[in-house]
C-alpha cells in the first residue's frame, strides 16, 4: 500500500482474512462513498448507487441537503443517510466475519528525491502519456509549474478557457467558450455529481475545456487543482474574516435572497455552520483540504467533466501532500 501514488479509489477482498480492504488516494482526486448498515457494507464511485445497494434503509438526510443549499458543500460529500465518503489518504478495513470497521490514515513511502520541487518534477512526468497530454492552462502559478516541467514532452501543448477577448498567451490554444455551449453541459454534470446546485461556471467551463481537448487527441489533462491548499495561495487565508471566508460569502448571500424572497434559512449544526462562526485559520485550511477539495473541487471541476468527456484528469499535486 505504502507504494500506491497518483489518483485512485479501490477496493479489494482478502478471502482468507474475510478482509475488504477500500483506499483512497491522497489528495482524494477520486471519490470513494460507503455505508454501513447491520452487519453489511457498500461502497462505490457514487453516493447514488452505494444509496441505492441500500434502499430502502437508506434516504435523503436534511442537515446535509441543507449544507448543500447553504454552503454548495457538506462534509460527507453526498445528500444521503449514513453514506459518507472515505477521507483522502485513507484505508478502510472491513472484517466480514464480525462487521467490525477500522478507518486509518496510509502515507505513500518517501520518494528519493526529498525536495519538493524534486517530488513534484517527478510527479509531472510520471503524469504524461506522450503526444496525449494537454494542461488545463490558466497562466497562473500553478498550471505554469505544471508547465514548465512538461513542455518537452508535451510539444508546448497547452489550453487555455477564455471568455471574451483577452491577449493572447503565447503556446497556448484558446477554448473560445460560449455561453449557450457552456449551458449544454450543466444538466449532465448535475446529475453525475449527485447533489443540488452542483455546477458551477468553473465546471460547466472545464467541461467544454475537457471536450475540446478530447477531441483533439488528447487522452489525458493535467491540472493544478490542489496547489493553493497545499500551499497557502489564497489570500483570505490572511484575511481577519470572522469565519471561513468562502462558506460566510456563501451564507451571506443566501440570507440577502431568504431576505428578498421571503424564504426561511434552514438551521443547523454541522461543520460548515461551526466553520462561519470560526476565525481560526488552521480550521479554514484543513476544512479546504480534507473536504472542499476533495468533495467538491476535484469532484466538481475535474472528476466529473472529465470523464464525461472519456479524458483522464491527473493531478500533480497529489503526489506531494
């Protein structure tokens, strides 16, 4: 186990052991859901179908529905009871025989490159499959890394999503995106994430980006998903917000429409209630990275859109978590 790298969920049975062992990768670039119930167990790439293996013991779970309407997020992942998704970097052992569970954290072994950049030049390359690679570009940090690392393996093939007008960068082949094409990708990506209120312009974006790539060849995207949790790249990370700023902007602007609307707020008590009421910024940042990340960036903006376009999205930065 302590070998795996890169972006994988699994599962497999031990029948001497009557062990099932279920993993998930570092960074969660892929998803993994499970429940329990009694003494059976199902998982799967979908919160759906595990509900469904289920059903009808299983069903919606308002507090998490709400998280979602609230919060665009929740911290299981799904909108279902019981059905949770396993933590990234996580190995799920379950004894078939006692229906006992054990949750417990793997780390990869050490690379022999120590450094990061070292470990992350590594990470690029093993990431290629030649003349089939293209970068979802964005001409920031991050997806600049990515290619500086991979141009000559790449043939400086690289793409950008851009809206309206913008200069030009050079080696970079703009996905001119508009708004009626950006439309027809939102319905499937709300029915393949599960969940209300999925898509966003972000996704329905990379969506078209995916498309594009695919049919031009290309069989695998790399993106730079991850790096600004890693690393502290965003700036409200040191702001004085009074709570996690992206879930209080979220909150803020569904109270201003139950206001307008006259609609009632639901009230809970979950994690994202506690986390805008938290000005601890170690708080912030572990919620991103254990949860918002994985359950809703990766899934959202890279999981789903990709494969709906049959392309391969790897991310880098999973390797150097």
């Amino acid at each position: 186990i302590d070998q795996l790298q890169g972006e994988f969920s699994m599962a497999y049975f031990e029948p001497e052991k009557s062990t099932l062992s279920l993993l998930r990768d570092s960074i969660g670039a892929k998803p993994l859901y499970w429940a329990k119930l009694d003494q059976k167990i199902a998982f799967g790439s979908s919160a759906l179908g595990v509900q469904q293996l289920l059903w009808p013991s299983v069903s919606f779970d308002e507090e998490k529905i709400a998280d979602f309407l609230v919060y665009s997020i929740s911290e299981s992942g799904c909108c279902f009871q019981h059905v949770q998704a396993l933590p990234p970097g996580h190995l799920l052992e379950f004894d078939a025989k006692t229906g006992e569970i054990r949750i417990h954290p793997f780390a990869p072994s050490p690379q022999p490159k120590s450094s990061i950049v070292g470990q992350f030049e590594s990470a690029c390359h093993s990431r290629v499959l030649p003349e089939k690679t293209g970068i979802a570009y964005s001409g920031g940090v991050d997806s600049s890394l990515i290619k500086h690392f991979t141009d000559p393996y790449l043939d400086n093939y690289c793409f950008k999503l851009v809206s309206g007008s913008p200069k030009s960068l050079q080696g970079v082949r703009e996905v001119e995106a508009k708004w009626a094409t950006l439309s027809s990708h939102l319905e499937s990506i709300v029915k393949y994430t599960e969940r209300p209120l999925a898509a966003s312009l972000s996704s329905i974006g990379m969506a078209e980006l995916f498309a594009h790539m695919k049919n031009a060849g290309k069989e695998v995207v790399l993106s730079g998903e991850g790096a600004d949790e890693l690393f502290y790249g965003y700036p409200t990370y040191f702001s004085d917000a009074p709570g996690h700023p992206g879930l209080l902007m979220r909150k803020n602007q569904i109270e201003l429409a139950a206001s307008l609307l006259d609609f009632e707020m639901p009230v809970g008590d979950s994690l994202c209630d506690q986390l805008v009421l938290s000005s601890n910024t170690d708080d912030w940042v572990r919620f991103d990275r254990k949860i918002r990340l994985p359950e809703h960036l990766l899934r959202v903006n890279n999981d789903v859109p990709s494969l709906l376009s049959g392309i391969e999205s790897r991310i880098p930065f999973a390797d150097i978590v």
